[in-house]
C-alpha cells in the first residue's frame, strides 16, 4: 500500500519509482554501449612485419636446386632446402 503521509520531493520520489522500473532496460544499454566499442589495445613494441614459410621457400628454392645435385629426388631437394630457408629466416 502506498504511504499516505509523505516528507521529502515528490518528484524525487516519482523519479525513484519510475527509474526501478526502467533500470533493466538502462544498464542493457550501457551494456550494450561498453560491447559496441573497440577494446583498448596497447602494444609496447612495434610487431615484426610477417613473411610466410612459403616465399621464404621460394626465394632460396633456385640455390636449393643447385645445391641437391643433377639428379635429386624430393627428399634431396628437401635437404638442400632446410639449411637455406632457417637461415633465411633469421
């Protein structure tokens, strides 16, 4: 039952009631305004620029070939590859 003899702002206590109504509704959308926005990001050094494992095999697959002999099989050229693309890559 509601109080019938009151103290205090009317307003206030009328802004009370109708914000215990809508509160679910407002932290949703504060909620969804946090989801909304990009996430800091912080990045205490510069990254590496990223080359793949497969140019870095085909910048030394001519030497490989050199390397492996007139007649090589996969498992040769595999060999003769190995050591070229590790060094390569540092």
């Amino acid at each position: 039952m509601a109080k019938k003899n009151f103290d205090g702002d009317p307003g206030g206590l009328i802004g009370d009631a109708m914000f215990s109504v809508i509160k679910p509704l407002y932290k949703e959308g504060e909620k969804a305004k946090r989801a909304r926005r990009a996430p800091r990001r912080r990045y205490y050094y510069a990254p590496e620029p990223k080359v793949s494992q497969k140019k870095i095999v085909f910048s030394v697959l001519a030497d490989a070939i050199r390397n492996a002999g007139a007649f090589f099989s996969a498992r040769d050229l595999y060999y003769a590859t190995r050591p070229l693309c590790y060094a390569d890559w540092e």
